[in-house]
C-alpha cells in the first residue's frame, strides 16, 4: 500500500483530530502517526487490523508445514540425529557458556 503525505500525521495533530481521522482510517485510509518526526503507531480499521492477523498466521502455518516437509525429506535421506543426544550436546553447551560468563563477570568485579 501506498501512502500519501496526508496519511502520516504528527501526534499532535493526530490527538487533536482523532475522530475526523478515525473515520478516515475506517473508510480505508491507513493513518502513520509520527512522534518527534518518526513512525510511532498506525491507525488502520479493525477489521483490516483482523485480516493482518489472520494472514501473519496463515504464513505461519504454511512455514511449519514447509519446515515439516523439509523433515520428512531428512529423515527419508538418513539425515536423523538421536534426540537425546542432541538435547544433551546443546544443554552442555549452555552449561559451559554460563560458567564462561560467570568467570567473566566475576574478573571484571
């Protein structure tokens, strides 16, 4: 979507006319609302605010289902790992990374 220079609004006038703008942004004009000269928050309708949403999750769930495909083609090849040994190879390195920064933390003391 494009915007004009009438769509970004500075707060002040934003706060002033927030009915007039209101009614703008549900009959379809997305409204920029800027503070201090830089984007702070969009007024759009409701209901299109709903739709955003509703596709954010639809790309969600078509992510998981391409990362699931990608799965089933590893597992398929033979690339496999034991989960067991995968979660303890990873809890170990966290465990070393936190005496690592603990020793840190206590050279700069």
């Amino acid at each position: 979507m494009t915007f004009a220079s009438n769509d970004v609004v500075p707060f002040t006038l934003a706060r002033a006319k927030l009915s007039e703008l209101a009614e703008q942004a549900k009959a379809g004009a997305e409204k920029i609302i800027t503070k201090n000269g830089e984007s702070y928050v969009a007024l759009i309708d409701a209901s299109r605010l709903d739709y955003y949403h509703l596709l954010e999750r639809e790309r969600i769930h078509l992510l998981l289902i391409e990362d699931a495909r990608k799965g089933l083609e590893d597992i398929k090849a033979g690339r496999v790992h034991n989960a067991d040994k995968a979660i303890a190879k990873l809890q170990q390195r966290r465990k070393a990374k936190s005496a690592t920064a603990a020793r840190s933390a206590k050279q700069c003391d």
